[in-house]
C-alpha cells in the first residue's frame, strides 16, 4: 500500500462552508504540504462564496498553496462563454448551464492537477444538494464528460458514493470520510465547529440563475462578435438597452463604475448629464440622442445640455 504521505490533493475551493471543510478533512489525512487549492473565478460568479480575497485568506491561514483559474478574461473567458452560449446539457430555472459548467471547470482542473502532479482531485460537492449538477447520476455524468471517472474525491458524501481510485489504492481512508446527503447543513456545522473554522454565510451565487439579471445577458449571447472582459464587467452595471450598446447608471456609484470602465477599457462614449442623473455609456456615436432621452426618462431633474466624452 502507498504511503497516504506521499500522495498530493488537489481541492476545488470555492470558499462556500462545503469546500472548506474538504479541504481541511484532506489536509488532516494528508497534511498541509501535501494538499493544494484550485479557485475558479467565473464570469458570473458573485457572493461571499466567490470573494476570492476570502478564499485566499482562508488558504493561508490554513498554509495551503492556492492556485487560481481566472474566467473573466483571455482563452479561458473565451472557452466559458462558448459553454454558456450552447450548453450541451441544458440550462437550469434561467441562464445558468450547470452541469456544462462543472464538466468546464473539472476538464480544467484535470490539466492543473496533471501540471501540479497532484494525485487526488478533491471537491466539497454534497450529493442530492444541488438539484440540476448534484444529483448522483449526474455528478457521475459530469465525472464520465471531462474524463475523470471515478477520480474525482468527494469527502462529505463519499461513504454513499462509488469508491474513488484513490480510496482503492489506500491513498485516503475512506472510514474518515462522511455520508451527507441533501440540502441540511447540520452535519456541515458540527464538522465547521470540529476542526474550528469561520465561513460565509450562503450569499449571492451565480448570476446566471437570477432571472431579471439574465433579461440583459441574453441579447449579448445572441450577438454575433466575441464577449470580452469589459462586456462581462458591464453586464453587471446599471440599466441596459440596444443589447447593451446603451447602458444607464442607477447611483452615483454606477455612474462612477460606468465611466471608470469605459476608460479603463477604452470602449465607446460616456455621457454625462448637466445635473444630477444618471451617466450613460454609449457603445457608437449614432446612440447618442436615444441615450440623452432615456436619461431625461430616468432623471429627478429637467436636463437640457450634455457632455459627451470619448472613453
């Protein structure tokens, strides 16, 4: 039997209670030099779970070397927009392609552990806890689609799934591990206050599954041209029209947002109102006119003139 010493984890940490405890039942069995971190940050991830200034705190404190995987711009923004764009498994309640976002995300983590020579990729999915990804016949679906079968180590439900490869070769003792199953996080708790670590409280998630959000992501999904950084960034910003070619500030800090983007970007023209109101980023010059009429529409004042300012 190999020596557990010698074998190295790789745990997908999202920053959620549940990946936080994987992380920590792997480095009680392996040890801290022996187990290291993949964060994904997603395009539309949001909340607690995905601040990865959290993440990262948790990952020191805990000595584990974290490692990141940055969706929001380059190949990999690219390659998750095309998922997003014709999910090969459907899509859940709105936007949101789970199951294609898992399969996305392990065939990642496959060649990072592969680069890292990890032996064990390691995730804190709980069976039964998410409706569309976690079901049991579909987490062995999504293991079968990126090429991990039977390789892909979930501690907190692993006692009533298939055994792993790594439990098999005595890389990880499978009686340490647990049996939770649904959406209770009691056991989750009891474990949290067991090994004396802090977490967010379930905030935010993925913007794909609010609806009223999804209203201004559709029309840019069905736009022809490449989505880059900056459209992702603005997505989440203010009010939109024209598939976004015309996007209006709610606040004095959308407005700020708006504009900074638009300059940091170097992207179209920003508007800005002679009074207060909002600010509006224009994506062409033939814009501008619908633009000053719809912040009349949603200003407190009566405004007359404009500047209009090349981002």
């Amino acid at each position: 039997m190999q020596s557990k010493q010698k074998a190295k984890a790789l745990v997908l940490l999202s920053g959620g209670l549940d990946s936080r405890l994987a992380l920590m039942m792997m480095k009680q069995q392996l040890g801290s030099k022996n187990v290291e971190a993949l964060h994904f940050i997603l395009p539309f991830g949001e909340g607690c779970c995905s601040d990865r200034f959290c993440v990262f705190g948790f990952a020191q404190k805990q000595h584990i070397r974290l490692h990141f995987a940055d969706c929001t711009k380059g190949r990999l923004l690219t390659d998750y927009m095309k998922i997003l764009r014709a999910p090969k498994h459907g899509r859940g309640a709105a936007l949101n392609p789970c199951i294609d976002c898992r399969i996305f995300m392990f065939k990642k983590t496959k060649k990072i552990a592969k680069e890292l020579k990890a032996d064990i990729i390691v995730t804190g999915e709980v069976a039964g806890e998410r409706p569309m990804s976690q079901k049991k016949k579909t987490l062995r679906l999504i293991e079968s689609r990126a090429g991990l079968k039977g390789k892909i180590l979930r501690p907190l439900s692993a006692k009533i799934l298939p055994e792993t490869g790594a439990e098999k070769k005595g890389l990880i003792d499978r009686s340490r591990l647990e049996a939770i199953e649904g959406r209770q996080r009691k056991r989750q708790m009891e474990l949290a206050r067991k090994f004396g670590i802090t977490y967010p409280n379930p905030a935010g998630g993925c913007l794909l599954c609010e609806k009223e959000f999804c209203k201004k992501v559709a029309p840019l999904l069905r736009l022809k041209r490449k989505l880059d950084e900056f459209d992702i960034a603005m997505a989440k910003v203010g009010r939109h029209f024209e598939s976004s070619g015309i996007v209006l500030g709610k606040n004095k800090q959308e407005n700020e947002q708006i504009a900074m983007l638009a300059k940091t970007h170097k992207k179209g023209f920003l508007i800005i109102p002679g009074k207060p109101g909002p600010a509006a980023f224009i994506r062409k010059r033939s814009y501008k006119n619908m633009a000053e009429e719809l912040i009349r529409k949603y200003s407190k004042h009566k405004i007359t003139y404009f500047h209009t300012l090349s981002s």
